[in-house]
C-alpha cells in the first residue's frame, strides 16, 4: 500500500450534509491536487502551509526540495516542497 499526504492551509467552506461534514473551495481542491504529486514515502506541503509562522520553525530541520506545477484548475503554478522518506527519518 502507498501512502500519498499533502498539506496546504487557507479558508474554506464547512458544511453539514446528511449528518457529515465535509469541506469545499479553492483550498480544498489545491490539497486534493498537491497529494497527487506525492510519491509515497515522501510528504508534500505547499508554500503557503510551510510559510504559516507557527509551521515554518518546525519544518526548518528538514531538507526539501521545492518545486512549482500548474495544476487543473488554478490560473498560477503552485509552489510546494517535497520532505523525502530519508528527511523525514533522521
């Protein structure tokens, strides 16, 4: 089995439907996008997540490489960086 996470943070939409939440907008739909350019193994969090200033000094240890994709739906390429499985382990 292959686990694929993203992070990304920003507004969004809540609402109750049939006795379950659920979340919708423009932030949701870039966190849905961003997991599919994980590989497994590895964690991808967007540039605005890492930027937040409660986020950025834990992320700090970490080597990442950052990179940018335009993704379905979105005029602007999004920036993310990738955490490999080897990062993550030390």
């Amino acid at each position: 089995m292959i686990l694929k996470v993203s992070i990304h943070a920003g507004r969004c939409i809540a609402s109750t439907l049939n006795d379950q939440l659920d979340y919708f907008g423009p932030t949701v739909n870039i966190a849905a996008r961003l997991q599919s350019e994980a590989a497994g193994g590895d964690i991808i969090v967007s540039q605005t997540f890492a930027d937040d200033p409660v986020v950025a000094p834990p992320l700090a240890p970490y080597a990442m490489t950052t990179e940018e994709r335009s993704i379905k739906g979105f005029a602007e390429p999004v920036t993310y960086h990738r955490l490999s499985a080897a990062a993550l382990a030390s």
